[in-house]
C-alpha cells in the first residue's frame, strides 16, 4: 500500500466553497441526496477548522520564534564558557582534548555514494 500524499486545496478554497452553496440556493437549485444541505454544513465546519488551524499556526510561530531567540541566548552563554575554559586552559594539553570534542565539525557529511563517486 502506498501512502498518499494529503491534499491541500488553496486558502481561497473557504469563499469558494460558501460562495458555491450561496449561488445554489439563491438559484434554488437542489440535487438528490442532500449534497446542497451537506455542502451548507460543510462552510461552517471548514471555517471554524481554518480559525482553529490559524489560531495554531500563529501560536506556533511565535513559539518557534521565542524558542530561537532563547536558544541563541543559550548558544552564546554556552560559547562564553567554552571560550573561557579554552583561555584558562590553553597550556593545558589534556582539558584541550577533553574540549576538543565541542568543536564544530569540519566539512559535510560524507554519505555513501559520496565515496563510489570520488573514486
């Protein structure tokens, strides 16, 4: 079973939809099966989901934003202390190589095919 990707209509979808079910009942059009009612139930749950929906994604956002400006708060304190302990013990040859291990990597990750290629 392969999954399928979820579709997402475009944000204007909302109005479409209310404008399609105000245009069939100011025509009077009906079709069988109660579709027109469905359709009219249909505009209010899609409006109140998107607010909700919104509402998140607002609040996720400002989250996500508080979130980096604390980690790089964090970061900096971090950094402050490392580059203390690196000045204080610079001559130190063994607290460097337990320091060594919070250098940055150098370069990318190698993957797999990487290596095949290059040779």
């Amino acid at each position: 079973m392969t999954l399928k990707k979820t579709f997402y209509p475009s944000k204007t979808f909302d109005a479409a939809l209310a404008a399609l079910v105000c245009l069939f009942i100011a025509k009077g059009w009906e079709f069988p099966g109660g579709a027109l009612e469905q359709a009219a139930v249909d505009v209010d749950e899609q409006r109140a989901e998107r607010a909700e929906h919104d509402a998140l994604r607002s609040k996720y956002l400002a989250l996500h934003e508080t979130f980096g400006l604390r980690q790089e708060a964090r970061y900096q304190r971090f950094l402050a202390l490392l580059n203390a302990a690196r000045g204080m013990f610079r001559g130190d040859k063994a607290v460097m190589a337990e320091l060594d291990r919070f250098k940055r990597p150098r370069g990318r990750p190698r993957r797999a095919n990487d290596e095949t290629e290059a040779a």
